[in-house]
C-alpha cells in the first residue's frame, strides 16, 4: 500500500471522472452525490490543490477559482503552466494531495485529464474498484455551455491527454438527448457493478 493510500480512508470505490470543458463532468458528478448521498459518497478534485495554491500566491479568491464562472478563466492558462511544471517533477503530486480528504467508501474524483491521473489511482488504491467514465458532447453543446475553445488551454496535455484513451468502464454521450435520470442509472449501475 502506498504512503498516500495509508494516510487516507480506503475507499470501496473510485470512479474516475474525465471529459472536456463543459460536458457536464461536474453537473454529473454532483447529481451522482445526491443520488448516492453524503454519508456514504464525496467528490474530490485534483484541481483543488492547484487552485489553492494558485490562490495562496497570487492573492485570490479561492472559491471563486473553484467555480464555474469566467474569474477562473482569467488564470486556466497560468494554471496550466504551473500545474504541468509540478507534474513534471512527480506526477502524481496534485492526485496525492487531493486524496487527503478522503473519508467516504465511494469517491468521486470529478476532474481525471491525465494518464498520469489514472495511473496514480490504480497505483495507489490497488485493493479498491476503480471505475473509469468519459463523459462527451459535441463542440456544439459545449459551447452552448459557454466553452470558447482558447489556444494553450484546449490543445494541451490538460484537455487533450485522454482523448485516444480507450480503456473507459462506461462513456456517457452528454449532447441532452438523453434525461439525467437515465444517465444516473447508468452512473450508479456503474458504482454498483
């Protein structure tokens, strides 16, 4: 067992949650909480630690990095930057980190981007079920969503680093066609399964 899996609470299961810029990773990951509930389930974010950092340095409004809005976009691409600096040193620095809150059997990491990300978690929680999801819609729908695509942020290892990752447990087309309560069966047939 690894140092960082000693540290925290083992979890039954990890599904590990990747998809573009406004698919619906979070808005799916928050309902898939409220469907399993709070004592039993939690969301982590490998981003979180970043932007703490990030809002410790700079002097930052920490919740409003951890938002959805545009003041986050203002600072994505020094992010980026940094954040792959760090990696570059241990790749698993920011996934260590975030593993420190766990304290529930079924963990929700809401931001896999990276290889290194689910490796890191099979690695480190090697006795639990990892689940892996790749949730997808249309450049239309996302922009409909609000995603602009932005050069240094949409076509860099922080987007792009799964797309040819084939070894998804379950994708999920996100375009609307489909209801949230289907796609929450299908979520929580996957925690189950």
């Amino acid at each position: 067992m690894s140092e960082a899996a000693k540290e925290t609470v083992q979890p039954r299961i990890v599904l590990l949650v990747s998809g573009k810029r406004k698919c619906g990773k979070d808005y799916l990951s928050d309902a898939l909480l409220k469907r399993l509930g709070l004592d039993s389930a939690q969301i982590l974010r490998i981003s979180e630690p970043i932007k703490r950092h990030w809002a410790t340095q700079k002097g930052l409004n920490l919740g409003e990095l951890l938002g959805d809005g545009a003041y986050k976009e203002n600072y994505r691409k020094e992010m980026i930057i940094w954040s792959d600096e760090q990696r570059r040193q241990d790749y698993g620095v920011f996934c260590r980190e975030a593993c420190r809150m766990m304290n529930r059997e079924i963990c929700i990491i809401s931001d896999v981007r990276r290889r290194t990300d689910i490796q890191f978690f099979h690695e480190t929680f090697e006795r639990c079920r990892i689940r892996t999801l790749r949730i997808e819609a249309s450049d239309d729908t996302r922009t409909g969503r609000g995603w602009l695509f932005e050069s240094g942020v949409d076509d860099v290892p922080s987007e792009c680093d799964l797309d040819d990752f084939n070894e998804w447990d379950l994708r999920i087309d996100n375009n609307g066609q489909d209801d949230t309560t289907t796609i929450l069966e299908q979520l929580v047939a996957l925690v189950d399964g």
